[in-house]
C-alpha cells in the first residue's frame, strides 16, 4: 500500500515538473469560487516546478529503500505496520 502511494506521489510530481501551469490552474478553480480574477505570480510556476522535483525525488528514494530491504523484515527497520 505505501508503495502505491509513494508511486502516485511521484506520479503527481512527474505531472507538475512537466504542466506546471496546468496544474496551478486546476488548483486555482478548486480553491477559488471564482478563479478567473485569480492572477497568479510569475514565480508560482517555478515553486510548482520546485515542488514536482522535490515529490518525484521522495518518491523515488522511497520506492528504492522499500525495494532494496525487501528481503529483511519491516521490524528490523523499526516499521510499525498497525
């Protein structure tokens, strides 16, 4: 299961590295009732690039560890799986 959610994070910051814009506007309408007077700033864009860069590389350092220690039990690991 954590895995699923480490590949969907990084999945979403795939998304966001590659359609920042598109991906400020989705969160502009949903945020926002009404998102057409909403004018972001020009370093939004480069804070959602940051972002995508910053998930994709927590995603991927998480799927790695997971996959390395896959031999070794999580209680070694100090995982609490309740």
């Amino acid at each position: 299961m954590r895995n699923h959610l480490r590949l969907l994070i990084g999945l979403l910051g795939v998304v966001e590295l590659a359609a920042p814009r598109a991906v400020v506007r989705g969160a502009t309408r949903v945020a926002y009732r009404e998102s057409g007077d909403a004018e972001p700033r020009d370093w939004v864009y480069t804070a959602a690039r940051i972002e995508g860069a910053v998930l994709t590389t927590l995603a991927l350092v998480g799927l790695y560890r997971s996959a390395t220690a896959a031999g070794v039990p999580d209680d070694e690991h100090g995982v609490d799986e309740r």
